[in-house]
C-alpha cells in the first residue's frame, strides 16, 4: 500500500549497489523530508516458506544496523502482520497487538453476530478450509478453540505432507474451477482455499449431482454487499456504499450489483493498491479481486455512527441491525482477509 512516489524510492533502493546505498538512503531523506531524529519501530513478521526464517533475519540486522526498534512476531499470516502494524499505529485502539488479541476480537464479533442471525438450515454445520500447506494452518489451530462452540473446523493441506500451494489453494481452485488436492467433498458441505500466506479466500461446494461451483471475489463481494445493504436499510443507515472491482471483473456481477441491488459500482486500476484507495473514498466500500484477495472498509464516520446506534437506539429493530453492523465491522480485518463468511 505504498504511496506512488514510494513505490519509486524503493524501486531505487533495490536497485543500488552496495556502496551507494548510503547515498540513495540520504537521498530519500531529504526529498521526503524524514526527521532521523524520530524513533523507527517496525513489525516484522514471516510465513513457512523455507526461505523467510532467513529474509526475516535480514530485516532485523538491517532495522538495527540502522537504529531502529523492532518486534518480531515470527509465524503469523500476511493479515495478522497488517492487523499488528495497524494496532500499533493506533495505539491500541483498533485491537491488541498480540496474535491473541487477534483471535479475540475477531472470534468475539464471529460468535455475537452468529447468534443474532438466522439459524442455519443444516444446524451448527462445519467448514472445510484448504490451507494450502501455508502458514494458515497453523494459525487456524490455534484460533480453533475460539470458535469450536459455534463452528466444527476441518483442516486439508495443513502442511503436514504436501507442497506449499502445489494442486491446492484459491490460485489453483480459482484457476482450475475444481477441488484442491486433499479435500474430500461431500454435496453440500461448506468449504473455502486459502492461498500459502492466508491474505486470499475463494468458497465452493459440489451439488447433490455432484457440479462443482466456486464463490470467487466477485460473488463474495456481491453476497457481502446484499448482507451490509439489508442491515443499513434496517438500521435506517443512509451511508455512501459502493463495490469496487477492475476491468477483470465478471461483468454478470457487476450488472447484479447495479441493477439489481441497486449498489454503485466503480471500477478501478488492477492491484489492491488501487482497489484500497478508490474504497476509502466512501463510508462502506467492498472489494475482491477474483482471487479472493479482499476485504470490507469502513470509514471513521461510519463506524462512529454504527457503534453509536448499536448504544443509543431506541428502536429495538433498528438497534440489533446496527449491532450487526457493529459485529461485522469487528469481525471484518480492514486491513487483511476476512476470516470467514
């Protein structure tokens, strides 16, 4: 999520040679004004890839070579390291930055927002995850104890035998449209792939004839849209709401969403980077790649307005709609992947 005139520093950065680096690093100094009086802290985290344990090391030699403060938190998913910088940068208020405080807050919005909803037709049924032989696996063991009241978690391709990402997770069933290696699928049950470092999603289920069919970003984005849209409509939330897709988009969804749900669409460069930007120009906006790299933002003025009305309202109606609300933006890591819809 760097800022264009960043993208340029680093791209200048990797590309000098060892005895200039000194000079490209004063350089981008000045021109970015930096105050080198000003203490650096930096969140360092890594992934199961054979080659992270040693990249890590390298951040953390170069972050004290240059004096800065650091803390490390090893094996965490690309989501938990952006929800640590981000607890950081806010001191606290977004959440707890320790992989704990991770599972809690979002485990706590999952159970409150589960027991307000509807039933589920097949009961309290369970969710097979594809971890793709990543870093998800282990996470999702460890978050599993968080939700074993509500939701039966099933691991495949936990890392244990196969390849990281080898004929399995949301890449290979995106790319495929067919199940991942590891999974046994029965007509009906609930499963999703995450990718090696568990910042993409993609949901799919066979039929009772046995036809595969995959939820990609693209019918994410419009199931999460239909979801957000009823509550605010209850709630009597008057937000501006809009989806966010590119060029690549499936063009069925794009006409569902505008003609059907009647949610403004407004497309955008390809990348995250882009698709980030263009949804913090409103109070709600949703994107997803068709990969299942995505997520939901809410602005400062939304929430408030939210956790407000989820407080004070005195219509009970419109108050558990905005409870919901509240749930989902705390379930919801603004700044990863959703965990689970």
């Amino acid at each position: 999520m760097l800022a264009p005139t960043w993208e340029e520093h680093a791209t200048f950065l990797a590309n000098a040679e060892e005895p200039q680096l000194h000079c490209v690093l004063t350089e981008i100094c000045q021109k970015e004004a930096v105050d080198l009086q000003s203490k650096a802290f930096i969140v360092i985290g890594r992934d199961t890839r054979p080659s992270s344990k040693e990249l890590s090391q390298s951040v953390i030699d170069g972050v004290s070579a240059l004096g800065g403060q650091y803390q490390d938190y090893g094996l965490v998913t690309t989501p938990q390291l952006h929800y640590m910088v981000r607890c950081h940068n806010t001191h606290g208020t977004y959440g707890t930055p320790t992989v704990e405080g991770y599972y809690q807050k979002l485990s706590k919005a999952f159970l409150e927002l589960t027991m307000q909803a509807a039933p589920q037709r097949d009961g309290r049924g369970g969710l097979k995850i594809d971890c793709a032989n990543g870093i998800g696996a282990l996470k999702l063991k460890e978050m599993e104890p968080h939700l074993s009241e509500t939701l039966a978690i099933h691991l495949a391709n936990d890392g244990r035998e196969g390849k990281l990402n080898h004929m399995c997770g949301a890449d290979f069933v995106k790319v495929h449209q067919k199940p991942p290696v590891g999974l046994q699928m029965n007509p009906g049950e609930r499963c999703c792939s995450l990718d090696g470092d568990a910042d993409r999603i993609v949901y799919y289920y066979v039929d009772s004839v046995g036809h595969f069919h995959l939820l990609d970003g693209d019918k994410i984005a419009t199931l999460i849209s239909t979801f957000l849209k009823e509550l605010l409509i209850k709630a009597g939330q008057t937000l501006s709401f809009a989806v966010i897709q590119t060029a690549y988009a499936n063009g069925s969804s794009t006409g569902y969403l505008e003609q059907t749900m009647k949610v403004p669409v407004h497309c955008a460069k390809t990348g995250v980077k882009h698709l980030h930007h263009k949804a913090q120009e409103f109070d709600i906006g949703i994107y997803f790649e068709a990969n299942g790299h995505g997520t939901v933002l809410f602005s400062k003025a939304a929430e408030d307005k939210i956790r407000y009305q989820a407080k004070e309202e005195r219509d009970v109606q419109k108050r558990e709609a905005a409870k919901m609300l509240e749930n989902t933006i705390d379930l919801i890591n603004q700044v990863g992947v959703l965990v689970h819809c």
